[in-house]
C-alpha cells in the first residue's frame, strides 16, 4: 500500500484505505473516495493533483491525496 500522490499520472488505482481523522475521512468519502473505488491522477498543478473518480474530475491538495492508500 502506497499514498495516492506517490503513484504515476495516468495509472488506475483502487483505493485500500482513507487515513485521517473521522471528519476528513467522511469529506473524502462524500467526494467519491470510498475503499474499492478506482481513482486516476489526471494531472498535477503546483501542489494540486486533479483526481478522476466516479467519473467526476476532482482537485485535492497533495495533503489530502497522501491520506488515500492505493
């Protein structure tokens, strides 16, 4: 298992495990980043990453993309 931010733009992963506390994993969760669910970094953009999951396309801070375990 590996932070989502560490892994190449354009690789499909399935997310293992959200770290953090109880309120930033449910805000995750309320994006679309739930266990078992696949996510796609699209691009990065000074400290962003634009994230595809559930056929949406989201941008996080590099901090809270290192909470997502792929």
């Amino acid at each position: 298992m590996m932070p989502l931010s560490m892994t190449a733009i354009g690789d499909v992963n399935i997310i293992r495990k959200i770290t953090g506390r109880d309120e930033v994993r449910q805000h995750l969760a309320e994006l679309g980043f739930v266990v078992g669910e696949e996510v796609r970094i699209v691009s990065e953009l000074g400290g962003n990453m634009i994230l595809s999951v559930k056929d949406s396309r989201i941008a996080l801070d590099k901090s809270m993309a290192m909470r997502i375990m792929v």
